[in-house]
C-alpha cells in the first residue's frame, strides 16, 4: 500500500481546468480519491458508488450500479450524449468542428451505457516499462526529439521530457551551470494502478494486455481531470492542430479498432503511450519492438522491454547495474505502482533547480515544451 498524497492536486486543476466549462471541485474530489484507489486506501466499488451520480449529471451519461459493470475487464462503454466539455476543450474556433463530433464506445471504469461486456486480454504475466539510467544520460535530448517525430506531435506537446537540474546538497564547480547538471529522462510511467483510469469520467483510459495506460482519442472528453490526477503531471491537451510537414507513419489503432496512437486529435488529451503503433504493427517475427526514444539514444541509457522477464533488456541491464553497486529509485511511489525504474540518485526529498542545458530544444529544433 503507497503512502497517499495529493498536496499537488488543487494547484494543477486550478491551472489546468480555469478556462475550460468543467466542475473543478468534483476534479479535485475525484483526482483525490482516485490516488486513494492507486494506494489501496479506498476500492473501486466505493470510489464508483461516490461519484456515479456526479459524472453522469456533469457529463450528461448513463452509468450503471457498481453491480451491474465488469470493472476486472472494465466494461464496455456506450456514447457519450454530451458536447459540453468537448467544446470546451476545443474553445470557441473549434466549437463548429466539434458540434458534429461523435465518440466510439469506450473501455469503462463507470460502465457507460448498456453495452455488453468485454475482456480485455489482461496478461498478468506481462507488463512492458522501462529502465533508464540517469548516470548514463548525456542529456543531448536525441530521446526527446525522436519522440516528437516519431509520433508527429502538435508544437508545445512532448511525451519525453529530460528534466535537467542541480541539487542544492551538491557543489557544482563549472562556471557555465548548463555544464554541469544530473539528468531525468521522463515518460509516462504506465502505472500498475493508474489514478487517471480511475479519474476519467468517459473511460477513454484503459490499461493494454501488455499494462500499458492507454488512452482511446475517439471518445476522450478533453475535460483534463487526467491531468489533475496524474501524480507525473505527463498528461497534456491538445489545442492545436498537427504540424506541417510533419507525417505520423504507423497504425493508429489497436486489435480492438480503438484510436490509441500517433498524434492525438485537437481537443483530446494527450501523453507517452511507448510507441504503441509499433506494438499495433510488431517485427515479422511477432516479437515487440522498441520505443523511438530507446532507438535513438546515443549512449544505451534508455531500456524498454518486458518488466516481468528476468532475461529481458530492462532486466538484464538493471540487474547489471545493481551488482555494480548502482542506486535505483522509481518516482512518486508514494502515488502509484511506475513501470520505470530509474538508476542513479534520487531527485526526490531533495530541493532542486531546473536549469537549460547542456543542450537546449532550440539547439535541436525543437520549440519549448508546455508549462509542465
């Protein structure tokens, strides 16, 4: 059981949800609550029970008793009745575009509708994530721009992030503070027990066979209260449009026909899913293929395979750090079960300061990230 916490919470959905026509308080309760499900303080059947009523009058729904929905396999959703938030999201220039929109059923948490439910495949055996190893990182952001063609996303929107900072309980001796900083390369985290499938009212989040956290763009809200929730702040709208010159090449749905990667639609939201068309579309041999980000890192300090599989890359390359000796660390395990595991020391109960370099997204061509 994690150690719950949520003093981020009110900040982020002040920030997030202050020009867009959603109930804010009930964001704060559900983002709340639903971390208390991530740590086991609170169940799914009571986390349900709370809020079934509250979602479906915010977001003009029909939701069914705790009773009568398949959470395990998480049922299979009907179509929301609702514009409100989408328009919202969208704002004024795109509420034209929007008003014709509809959404595909939807994997559910709250059962939406009264369509039949479905297994999801679940292989509990399985769960893809990460090693990274921030001892490694030269932090050249090769990882970061990689990400961002590989998966043709909107300006201002990143799904890898280095996060380059100085410790206050280190000296630093270069003249030129850029020189001399640690490093945290930061995806999604695919939690085990993610608070934004539990938070999202349209059950647009779901979790992969292989434990992804996936989100299906055709019937995601935009009403952010994932954003709220998410302990890693990794979650973003998308406001605008994909990028000229910019083509995503790859299958953007799942087995299941769902709409799950490449660049999100405007008014969608929007995060890391570890390259999930190159899982929609595996090497001839039906093995998994990397991420982009992995591919292009120049000094193997990025791992991405099976969690579960001791003989795995992540596996087998942290288990080898280890016996060097090597510190790991996961992020906010005080809020979720992370997929990623990371070597080195910990940024964590220790005050930092973010800083540019070495090198900066400009030096790349890139434009600078969303407020975090």
């Amino acid at each position: 059981m994690h150690e719950y916490t949520d003093d981020d919470i009110d900040s982020r959905a002040e920030d997030r949800l202050a020009d867009i026509a959603v109930d804010t308080g009930l964001a704060k309760r559900m983002a709340r609550d639903a971390r208390k499900v991530s740590a086991g303080a609170m169940t799914q059947a009571a986390f349900h029970k709370r809020y079934r009523e509250a979602v479906a009058a915010e977001f003009d729904l029909t939701v069914p008793p705790y009773e009568a929905i398949d959470v395990g396999s998480q049922a299979l959703g009907g179509v929301s009745r609702s514009r409100r938030s989408v328009l919202a999201a969208l704002g004024t220039a795109g509420a034209a575009a929007a008003a014709d929109a509809s959404f595909t059923d939807a994997m559910t948490r709250f059962g939406v509708g009264d369509g039949p439910t479905a297994d999801d495949g679940r292989d509990d055996n399985r769960r893809v994530g990460m090693v990274i190893d921030t001892e490694a990182c030269i932090k050249c952001l090769q990882c970061v721009k990689a990400c961002k063609q590989e998966n043709a996303l909107q300006k201002g929107d990143f799904w890898m992030e280095v996060l380059r900072y100085q410790r206050a309980d280190r000296e630093y001796t270069a003249d030129d503070e850029a020189e001399e900083v640690e490093a945290l390369p930061r995806p999604c985290m695919h939690c085990e027990d993610p608070p934004c499938v539990t938070v999202c009212p349209n059950n647009s989040r779901f979790v992969a066979d292989d434990g992804r956290v996936m989100c299906d763009y055709d019937s995601c809200l935009g009403c952010r209260y994932c954003e709220v929730a998410c302990p890693y702040h990794v979650n973003s709208l998308v406001t605008t449009d994909q990028p000229a010159g910019v083509e995503f090449v790859g299958t953007p749905e799942d087995e299941a026909g769902r709409w799950t990667a490449g660049p999100p639609p405007q008014g969608a939201c929007s995060k890391c899913n570890f390259c999930a068309h190159r899982m929609n579309a595996p090497d001839d041999d039906g093995t998994q293929t990397t991420t982009a980000c992995e591919a292009a890192c120049p000094v193997d300090a990025i791992h991405f395979g099976d969690r579960t599989d001791p003989d795995s890359d992540p596996e087998s390359y942290l288990q080898a750090r280890t016996d060097e000796g090597a510190s790991t660390f996961e992020l906010r395990s005080d809020a979720a079960t992370p997929a990623v595991t990371y070597i080195g020391e910990s940024p964590e109960d220790v005050e930092t300061v973010r800083v540019p370099g070495p090198t900066t997204h400009e030096d790349i061509g890139l434009e600078e990230p969303e407020d975090p």
